[in-house]
C-alpha cells in the first residue's frame, strides 16, 4: 500500500469516526442531569433573529454541544487519566488526590470573605441576641485541605489566620476549637464532608463546651448503597465507592422533625434522599433554610439554635440527647431579618459552625 493510498485510508477513517459521532449527538436525545457531576446539562439553546445578532446562539450552542457530546464522562475520564499520568499535572479541575483522599484546592485566604461572614454573624447577633438571656458560640469546621495540602505540597489557605482573623471579627462569640478532634479519616475520601460515625467526641466536646452533657449509646447503621461523593464527578477519576454509615437509638426515632422551608414534617434520616443523587442529604433532608427537631422525652428544657452549612446536618442529631429543641438555621438560603416569624431567641444556647470553605467564599451568605 502506497504512502498516497495510506492517506486516503486514514483520512476516510477519521471523517467517518467523526461523521458518525456529530450523527450520534444530533440523534441522541438531550440528557437533562449529569449524574456525576450533579448539574443541570444545557439543553439547545432557543434560535431567533436577536439571539443569532447578540451572539447568544452560539454561545449557548457551544454548551449545549460540550455538555450533550456522546460518551462525555467517559472521555472526562480520559482527558483527567492523561492529565495526571501522562502530562504529570497535579490536580485535575483543581481536584487532587492524595492517599487516596481526593481534595479540592482551596487558595487563597480570602480575608475580605472571611470578615464578610463575621459582619453578617454579628448582624444577626445585633438584631437577636444582644443583651438577652442567650450564649453565643462559634466553630469553624476545617476541610480535607488542614490535614492533606501543605504535607503534600498543595498550595493552601492559612487556617490559623483564617480562625484569628474570624475570631476577632467576632469577639462576641465563645470560640471553640473542635480543630484537634478531627484527622482526615473523619471524612468521606470522595466527598467534602465528614463522617457522621466519626463525630461523637466532636459533638461532646461542643456540647461540653456549652455546658451540656450529650452522651448516649447509638447503633450504627449502614446504607446498602455505594456512595460516590461530589468530589468523585468533579474530578473525573475512577475513585473507589464508599459507604454512608449513620447513628440512630430510640431518642432520634422518636424525635419530631419540621422542614420550615416545605411547611411538612420529616425524619432525621430521609430514606428516600439517601437512594437519591446525593446520598449525603439524607441526614435532615440535606440543605434546608430552616428545621426544628423536638425532643419530647428530654431531661432537660434546654434549647439549641445553630447557624450552619451542610456539615451541620450529620451533626446536628448528635445534640439533641441534651436537649428538648434543636433548632437549624441556614442563612443561605434564609435572609435573617426573616428569623423573627419562626423563633423567639430567649434562653438558648446559640452556635454559629461553619466550614472553611463556605467563611472562604461568604458571599452565599444572605
């Protein structure tokens, strides 16, 4: 075969690959979700005069054509697998994995951030809780990033910096340090979040710290069903399942649970939400602007009200062995000035508990 016939071979091969691929993505139906990387896919774009003359069209056109390619997540796959073997890049999608952990780069410290979501505690602290008869704490809940990035060479915010700067934001609250009670094998190796299994000491330390005594026995559960974190489609990498273990005993079955946000009673655990696309959101339904778990059976009529991120729902149940009601408020998804339809602040313990990455990136707090 000559050099000229080995061309053309070629050359028909590729325009028939390609041929057959752009027929494939004109045929295939449009998906609407991506499973792996939980998101909305673009779907094709409306065509009128003025979206051709803006340049919208195209725009949108070239989404939809990105999002709704055949075999996506297998070429993603690809392209993350060449990435890191072959061009020896550390991080795909600013996704890193490390003793089999897989982390999302969090750099740099944002300090105008992090005083954000100080002015904004103290707002609600000025409105509510000045001059009554309430105790005001504050926790910062570290990512994978304080135990893996700076040991492995990843570039990092300064934690200690970022709990100085907050706490004299906010010098109002009672700090308490819950940094030692944690290790990396507290959280979920494909995921962002921790293990509510691995919490009880970091519960009871809060707990202590506020003047509480929350120990009690659980019985630890396991989902049938393999869980694949955020971090698992983020990345595009072949990480291995894990499972989602939880904590029940007689007193959290026997709590009763009201979703605010969905005006309806609901169960510490959402069954249906773990099977879901997001297994994690089976701890109180997941991200909700406002829940109330009542304790009918407690010794005591301590209340709690925590200000929280989705890390505060596996933890949350782990207070309520102290107290007759626990109240959780996500001010992303609430504004404050709302707060005073649902809750009369008198005589409660009051934690503010926030992850690093959402106090880095505060301006999803109203």
């Amino acid at each position: 075969m000559t050099n000229k016939t080995k061309n053309i071979v070629v050359t028909c091969v590729m325009a028939t690959f390609f041929l057959g691929l752009s027929v494939f993505c004109w045929l295939k139906p449009s998906d609407d979700f991506s499973n792996s990387e939980r998101r909305k896919l673009a779907q094709f774009p409306g065509l009128s005069f003025n979206t051709i003359m803006s340049g919208d069209f195209m725009e949108n056109f070239e989404n939809y054509t990105l999002d709704q390619i055949p075999l996506r997540d297998s070429l993603r796959t690809l392209k993350a697998a060449v990435s890191l073997n072959i061009f020896r890049q550390s991080a795909n999608n600013d996704i890193y994995v490390e003793n089999g952990y897989a982390s999302k780069m969090e750099y740099p410290l944002n300090k105008q951030s992090v005083d954000r979501a100080g002015d904004r505690f103290k707002y609600v602290y000025d409105k509510y809780l000045k001059d009554i008869n309430t105790k005001e704490y504050l926790t910062v809940i570290p990512d994978k990033n304080y135990f893996l990035a700076e040991e492995n060479g990843y570039l990092s915010i300064d934690y200690n910096e970022m709990i100085t700067e907050l706490k004299e934001k906010t010098d109002f609250l009672q700090y308490i340090d819950i940094t030692e009670n944690l290790s990396l094998q507290d959280f979920y190796k494909t995921d962002t979040h921790w293990k509510q299994e691995n919490l009880i000491d970091v519960a009871e330390r809060i707990a202590t710290q506020m003047g509480t005594d929350i120990e009690t026995v659980y019985e630890l559960k396991t989902l049938d069903k393999d869980f694949y974190g955020v971090y698992y489609g983020q990345s595009a990498l072949p990480l291995e399942a894990e499972k989602i273990k939880y904590l029940t005993n007689n007193t959290l079955e026997n709590c009763k649970v009201y979703d605010y946000q969905n005006s309806k009673n609901i169960a510490v655990y959402d069954m249906e939400k773990a099977y879901g696309k997001d297994p994690y959101e089976m701890f109180l339904s997941g991200s909700l602007s406002l829940i109330t778990i009542e304790n009918e059976n407690a010794k005591t009529d301590k209340e709690l009200v925590i200000f929280r991120d989705s890390f505060g729902s596996s933890i949350a149940p782990l207070f309520v062995e102290g107290y007759k009601k626990v109240t959780l408020v996500d001010i992303r998804y609430i504004h404050p000035d709302m707060l005073e339809k649902y809750i009369e602040f008198n005589n409660q313990d009051v934690l503010f508990m926030y992850s690093t990455s959402v106090l880095n990136n505060s301006e999803t707090i109203k």
